[in-house]
C-alpha cells in the first residue's frame, strides 16, 4: 500500500502514521517529493480495515492498495525520474544515454578501438569488464586491477566517463 500525504503534512504527522505501521508489525519506507510525501507501506497483511485507519489520520490525503510486484520501484511510490550522475553524463534523465563496450577488457589496443567507435556511434559511457565472474578456476577472470588501469586510459583519451562491474567490495 502507498499512503500519499497531503502537501501540508507536518513531520509529526508522519511520524504518527510511521507510528501506527509500526504498532501493526510494518514498516514504512518515507519517500519526501517536491510536493509532497509518499509512504510505501510495507509487510503484510494490508487490508481495507487499515487503508481506511490510516485515510483518517492527520496529513493523510489517501492510500493506494498495490497489488504489483516491485512496489518501491513503481510510479506509484516514486512518481518522478530517479536522475544518477556518472561524470558528466546524467541518466534517467530528459536525454536517453547509451552506455556501451566490450564484456571483457582483454587489451589497451582493444579497449581503445571500442571506445573510439562507440564514442563516434553516440555513446556517453564506455563500460568494460575488468572483473568477470566465472564459475571455473580456469576460466578468464579479468585482468582486475590492470583492466581498471586500461579503463582509465580510455577516459583520459577520449574523455568518456567509465562504467565496469565488481564481484565484491574489496575490488573497488
């Protein structure tokens, strides 16, 4: 469920409705907007008896019942574009972004090639995987930290910001 408050609801009114979630074993992810705020109510069971407890609250405008999967990621919760910055290069945003390269980075003359040309095709962030995770002891891993070290040849050449996966925190 989705509580959507009104636009002059106070703190305490939130945190009252937090409150009462709280008291029937939910949990409540607070997401504050320009214009106002959105509670996803989540945990279960959810039922018409508590939608409307909780429409007549203070600084509650209405609830939603959502039935879908991915609540927290749905228009419902989060109305407006969640915008990441990597570089100079927004994603999420008015412009669509291209991201593109090799799966692998196996050579600085590789790389490079790929680079150039999906930078001459429009792309605005050049990925390689340096870390590749594999299931075999003796299957190409990456080249680890030397991968990384080509990558950022790449973005000192062409200026490109670069995106690449790690298999665990100590890679970065």
């Amino acid at each position: 469920m989705i509580v959507v408050m009104q636009a002059d609801a106070t703190a305490e009114n939130i945190k009252e409705l937090v409150a009462r979630l709280e008291e029937r074993g939910l949990s409540a992810h607070v997401s504050e907007g320009e214009e106002r705020t959105i509670v996803g109510v989540l945990g279960s069971p959810i039922d018409v008896e508590l939608a409307t407890a909780l429409q007549s609250l203070p600084g509650v405008q209405n609830t939603v019942r959502i039935s879908k999967p991915f609540k927290l990621a749905s228009r419902e919760f989060q109305p407006t574009n969640t915008v990441v910055r990597v570089g100079n290069v927004d994603i999420g945003g008015p412009e669509v972004v291209s991201i593109a390269g090799p799966c692998s980075v196996e050579s600085q003359e590789q790389v490079l090639r790929i680079a150039r040309g999906v930078q001459a095709a429009g792309a605005k962030l050049f990925r390689g995987g340096a870390y590749k995770p594999r299931t075999s002891p003796y299957a190409f891993r990456g080249h680890g930290e030397a991968g990384l070290e080509m990558l950022a040849k790449v973005r000192e050449e062409t200026g490109m910001p670069i995106v690449t996966e790690v298999l665990t925190p100590a890679d970065v």
